[in-house]
C-alpha cells in the first residue's frame, strides 16, 4: 500500500508585506523571496496554494487577525495598547525593533496565522503546517516588544491550543540562531509547555544558559543548547537527536510548534552558527519524525529570524520538502560551510547530561 503523502496547511499574508522601515535586515524582502521561490502567488498576485512547486496535498489558510481574548492570555492589555497606538505613529519600540502603520494589523494577523495552523491540525484537516509570516515574534515576552518582534505568536497559539483547544501537554522547539527568550519567558513557570531551544552564544539577547530550565512549577520543562560560534550541522543535528527527542519521548506532548528561523544558516550576515540547508532540512525530519512518533503527526513551523534571503528561502523549501515526506528533493544550492566545524563534543556532552539526568 503506497503512504499517504501529509497534507500541509499554509498561510500568509499581504500585509505581512507591509511592515517593512529601509534598510532594517527584517525587511519584507525576506518573505518576498520565500512567495517567489515557493511560487504561492501567480503573475496577476493571486495566491495559489498549491504551487507547482508544493506538494498537491498543500491547500492555503487565511490569516485571521487574532481575538483580543487570545492576544490578552500572553500579553495584558496595556502591552497590546501600546503597540497599538505606536503602529499608528510609526516609530521604535526599541532601537532594533521599528512599527509602521501596518505593523499592529500584520502583528495580529501572524499571531492569528498561526493559531489559525494549529486549529487546522488539530481538527485533523491537515496533517502539518508552516506559517508564513512577519513580523517575527519569539523576542516578544508578554510585556516587553524586542528584537524585530511585536507579539510573542507562538505562545499565543500555544496558550490557544492549552486553554482553548484542550491540549495539556505542547512542544515548542526552537532553531533560530537567537535564544527565543521572549517564549520562554512566557512559560517559564508553565510547565505544560516544553521549550527547547539551539541558538548561538554568545550572541543577543545573551539568555538562554544551559542552566536556565524554567522556575516553579515550570523547572525543568526548558531546555536551552547554547553552541559557540561554527558548531555546524552537526553539532546542531545532535543536540536534537539526542537531548531533545529523549526529552520529548518522556514528555509526550499533543502538538509541535517550531519557532523555524533560518538565520542559523552560514550566509547570515546577523550571526556564525556555520549550518546548510541541507542541516535545516535534517533538523526538520527529526522534528517531523517526533510528530509522527508521539502526536499524529501534528506539527506547525512558524517563520521567525533568517537575513540571507536565498538561504531562508530555500530553508523554508527543505523544511516543507521533509513535511511532505520528499526529503529527496531537497537542494542545497547553497551548500555547506566552507569553513570547518568547531568540535565541541565536550560541550555537547556536559549539557546532555545536565538535561537528561530528569529522565534517567
Ligand atoms: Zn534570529
């Protein structure tokens, strides 16, 4: 009997386009190059899900702006006002993180994308998701806007699943090249969320020490692998072979969320993890293959950091390749690192360690 190919939900749009200051690395060139390598909008600007590029199971989602009522679980009221009532000005949240006009509705509305996803899985009509959206959101705490993002998307759709949807138990992992402090300080008493995280150290916002696992009843269900500079694919596909999915095995969550950046990339201008694409798309077939194993299949990526365009866009490909189960017709036209990758096995180690002793 032939395998079903999963079906993937996808969602974006136009005013993700729209937040946008001149010159800033979070640029909307960015999803641009993803719509074009993706070919998800046809020549009059229509969307077009599937593309001849996308698997012929893919279908489109709108992206609802979210409700206040799911905003409010993550960020009080005044939080929301306040990017509100900047977006209408324009101006700096802080010196890295700019609003427009648009920027409150965009906000919401990647927020919604998101949420929307995970409602789509969840009701069974897709197997998985990716949403395509800006501004990013996982430097975002409930109060504080930060680092190229407004609200804090992924907690807000995974709050939505646990408060609304009826889930107990959610994985949210991480791989943008930037600790997702914002996340993590969501849930860092909430231990009905997983959180694991690979980003580079040193390197902003400077959180996420290996020793940080969460506090009260939240201790010990965040799991953070700072790597130094150029460890690579492979210190990075290790740190998800064998910390995470030990981890994950033993916490059995409902639902995947991935925070998908693809800034971790060698070509990045922001950072100097050294990973391929080829990495991306391996990292994704282990995230893929714990959703199979432990919640369906049920797993939804959700666009944050990556400044080469070429290399998030084709980053976004491989990912939605391995989520289609065509992980053959991946391309790395990019390829590796050319400069080799640091061993930091000792590393690697001594962090395992510490995170799997809770479960040993
Ligand atoms: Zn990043």
């Amino acid at each position: 009997m032939a395998t079903a190919i999963p079906s993937t939900a996808i969602s974006y749009d136009p005013i993700f386009l729209q937040h946008k200051e001149a010159g800033h690395p979070e640029s909307p060139d960015r999803l641009r190059a993803i719509i074009n390598l993706l070919q998800i909008e046809d020549q009059a600007g229509n969307i077009r899900v599937p593309s001849p590029v996308l698997s012929p199971t893919s279908f489109f989602v709108p992206a609802p702006p979210i409700s206040l009522e799911r905003l409010e679980m993550v960020h009080p009221r005044s939080q929301i006002e306040r990017i509100r009532i900047l977006s209408m000005m324009g101006g700096h949240v802080d010196p890295d993180t700019y609003v427009v006009q648009e920027s409150y509705e965009a906000a919401l509305k990647a927020a919604g994308a998101i949420t929307a996803l995970v409602e789509t899985v969840l009701q069974g009509r897709a197997q998985n998701a990716f949403a395509l959206v800006r501004p990013p959101g996982h430097h975002a705490s409930g109060t504080q806007a930060e680092g190229f993002c407004l609200f804090s998307n992924v907690a807000v759709a995974a709050r939505t699943a646990l408060r609304e949807l009826g889930l107990k138990r959610v994985l949210i992992a991480d791989f943008d090249v930037h600790h997702g402090n914002g996340t993590q300080a969501v849930f860092q008493r909430d231990s009905q969320v997983l959180f694991f995280s690979t980003h580079q150290s040193p390197l902003y916002p400077g959180t996420g020490d290996w020793r940080d696992t969460g506090i009260a009843t939240g201790a010990g269900t965040k799991i953070n692998v700072p790597l130094p500079p150029f460890s690579g694919d492979s210190a990075l596909l290790e740190a998800y072979e064998t910390i995470l999915a030990p981890r994950a095995r033993a916490y059995q969550p409902e639902l995947i969320l991935v925070s998908a950046g693809f800034d971790a990339h060698w070509r990045d201008p922001l950072a100097s993890l050294g990973a391929s694409i080829t990495g991306f798309a391996r990292i994704a077939e282990v995230l893929c293959g714990l959703a199979d194993e432990l919640c369906q299949g049920r797993i939804v990526f959700a666009l944050e950091g990556g400044y080469d365009v070429e290399a998030l866009a084709f980053g976004v490909l491989a990912c939605l390749q391995v989520m289609n189960g065509r992980a053959g017709a991946i391309e790395d036209p990019l390829g590796p690192n050319r400069q080799p990758e640091r061993n930091v096995q000792d590393h690697l180690a001594k962090v395992r360690e510490f995170h799997l002793k809770s479960i040993s």
